[in-house]
C-alpha cells in the first residue's frame, strides 16, 4: 500500500473583525482613547479636523439611515453621502461618511476594513482632505425621495405615432449635425447610423392621387373611379343610378326552339307550295272539258 501525505493545512485567511470578539475590544479601546482626546481638544478650545472615510461593497438594504445609525457608535457623523443611481434611485454599493475628528476616521478605516456585514466585505479608507471634493456632500441633508418618473420607465413608456415619428427626426437630425462636424473638421469617415434603419420612402405618383379625402387610404382611389364609369348608363336625363349590364347568356333550349320554329317555317312555305300547284291543274282541267 502506497502511504498517503496528510493534506495540507489551508492557509490562513483574514480574520474577520466580526468573529474576533479579542478585536472588538481592541477597537472599542481605540475609540474611547480618541474621544477623550477630542475632549481634552475642545477644552482647551483648538478646533477639530473632520475626517473623510469611503465606505464601499455595502450589502443591499443599506441606505442612509441604517449607515447613521450603525456608525454613530464610533463618533458623531456630520455628514453622510449615498451613492445613488439617477435612473433608478438605487444604491450603487458606495458611500462617503464625514466625522468630526480624523482620528475616530483613521480608526474606523482600519477597523472596518475587511469587515464581514451581510455576507460582504466592507473596504474602507481614509480620504487625504486635499482629494475631498467640495460639492462631495451636496444635496446629503436632504431625505432623498424616490423619483416619480425615473428614467427607465420614460423610455420603456409606451409611445404613440406622432411621438415616434417626431423622435426620430430628432435623431436624425443630430445624426446630420454630427457629420456636417466631422466634414468641417476633415474626417472622412462613413457610418451607417439612424438614418440607415429608416424605411425606404415611397416616390407618390402625382397621376394617382386623390383629393377626395385626405385619410391615409382614400376611398376615390382612380380604380374605383374607373369601375363606377364603367357601371354607371349614360343616361340623358342624368340619373345618378347605376346600372349594371349583365352579358346576355344563350341557353340550349333556345337554340332548340329557334331551330323548330325554323323547320315548322319551311314545312309551311312546302305545304302553301303543294296548294297552289294543286289548284293550278284542277283549273287546267275545268278549262279542258269546257
């Protein structure tokens, strides 16, 4: 038998924060080391650095609120960022929270970081305050509101005729106006574009158009025109009737009648023949024996 090696032992992982209670602790020392210090800071009167820290993998169900509440345990939150889609009003996974000593900041970047928080791992860092943009925190004091009209929906949204057709001329003239561009500038370059999936337009022939009516399928269509002539009699006192002019139909009884009434004619015209010459000998006779 061939002896087997022993697996080898996996490596280590990053320990979790959320199951090292000895870390918990640790922490918990740090953050009350800091705020004594802002304690001591704010009497002796010299002002506080805020500290930036990115918060970023949030799990789903995390929005401003629940971020408040849970990092309110570390120092005061001046101010809190989401990140949030503006078609949807999603969070996009990220956010920026703002405290009011960039010690308690440094503290929790490197605490929180790698942090296990609903099957997530939190990455954290601290933002240097020249990197921190001044419109960052616009608009955060602010409840956010989901939007009545978000943008997906208004393009999903269920467009009549007009709509469409006013819709693509506006594509295709900014399709126009960005190849006049490239042509100014020199650019010879060919592209299909909107314009390319527009149907061919029908060349209307002046000969057959109507003025009857102006629907998209008039009803005195030239055809239709030229069928009622031909069924309308030309009548002097001008009725408006039509007529319609059946073929005459020849049956074979007629035939068959038409050729007895001929035959019945010649045995007459025989028999009225057989008559006179009859009468012509027996005066020839009468005139004999006088």
């Amino acid at each position: 038998m061939t002896e087997t090696k022993p697996a080898a032992a996996p490596e280590p992982g990053h320990e979790l924060l959320a199951l090292n209670p000895a870390q918990e602790l640790e922490f918990q020392k740090k953050v009350r080391e800091v705020k004594k210090k802002k304690k001591k800071q704010s009497v002796k009167g010299s002002p506080l650095t805020p500290g930036v820290v990115y918060v970023g993998h949030l799990p789903v169900g995390l929005f401003e609120p629940q971020l408040r509440s849970y990092f309110t345990q570390f120092g005061t939150v001046l101010r809190l960022k989401l990140s949030r889609s503006k078609k949807t009003g999603g969070s996009k996974g990220y956010a920026f929270v703002e405290f009011d000593c960039d010690e308690v900041a440094k503290i929790v970047a490197e605490t929180m970081n790698n942090y296990l928080m609903g099957e997530r791992l939190l990455k954290c860092h601290v933002i240097p305050p020249e990197k921190v943009h001044e419109k960052l925190f616009v608009g955060s004091q602010k409840e956010f509101r989901k939007p009545s009209s978000p943008a997906v929906s208004r393009y999903n949204k269920k467009r009549t005729t007009e709509q469409v057709a006013k819709m693509t001329g506006k594509l295709l003239r900014k399709e126009a106006k960005l190849r006049k561009r490239l042509a100014a500038h020199g650019i010879d370059y060919d592209f299909p574009g909107f314009a390319a999936q527009m149907p061919p337009k029908k060349k209307s022939d002046p000969a057959n158009e109507s003025a009857c009516s102006d629907d998209a399928t008039p009803v005195c269509t030239p055809s239709l025109l030229e069928r009622r002539k031909s069924t309308v009699s030309d009548d002097k006192d001008g009725d408006d009737e039509i007529v319609i002019k059946m073929p005459a139909v020849e049956t074979d009884e007629e035939e068959g009648s038409e050729e007895e009434e001929e035959e019945e004619g010649e045995e007459d015209s025989g028999s009225e023949s057989e008559d006179t010459c009859e009468g012509d000998g027996a005066a020839t006779e009468d005139a004999e024996a006088q």
